[in-house]
C-alpha cells in the first residue's frame, strides 16, 4: 500500500502526451506548417490519452468540428473509465 501502481504513471504519461499533442497540432495548423496525422492524435487517445486529448480539444479549440473527434473521444473515455474500474476493483 501507499505505491502508485505503474499503471497509473502510463495513463498520466498517456494524458499528458494527447493533451500536448493537440496543444502543438492546433499551433502547426494555425502556422500552415506540417500537422500531426489523425491517426497519431487517435492512436494516443486509444492507447490511454483520451481525457489529455478531450481536454486539449477544449483548451486550445482543436478537432471540435470533427465529429469523429467530437463523438470518438468521450466514447473512448468511456471505454476506458470501463476498463479501468474493471481493473481497479479486481
């Protein structure tokens, strides 16, 4: 007791990298200069950065047309809160 399982650094770590790679795809889009591929920005938020790259759409108002984005990431927030509490009380 009292450790922070790893997990928990691997979804922190996750959350962190899609919030900034939202941050820094909006200012690349912004610059006309070469963007991050959607399928970075998804593959971050599948793999456990789906509130980091919700709340860097919200912050920096990046992918909030895209109803792929829009609707895709609280549904993987969902999944994942899922998969989380199914992990957590076992």
């Amino acid at each position: 007791m009292g450790e922070i399982p790893e997990l928990l650094y691997y979804i922190g770590f996750a959350n962190l990298l899609g919030f900034v790679l939202m941050g820094v795809d909006k200012k690349r889009a912004k610059n006309n200069e070469w963007r991050i591929p959607e399928r970075t920005l998804w593959g971050v938020s599948i793999l456990g950065g789906a509130i980091g790259s919700f709340i860097g759409m919200r912050v920096f108002r990046h992918k909030t047309k895209h109803n792929s984005f829009r609707i895709g990431i609280p549904f993987i927030i969902i999944v994942h809160v899922v998969l989380y509490g199914y992990f957590f009380m076992s």
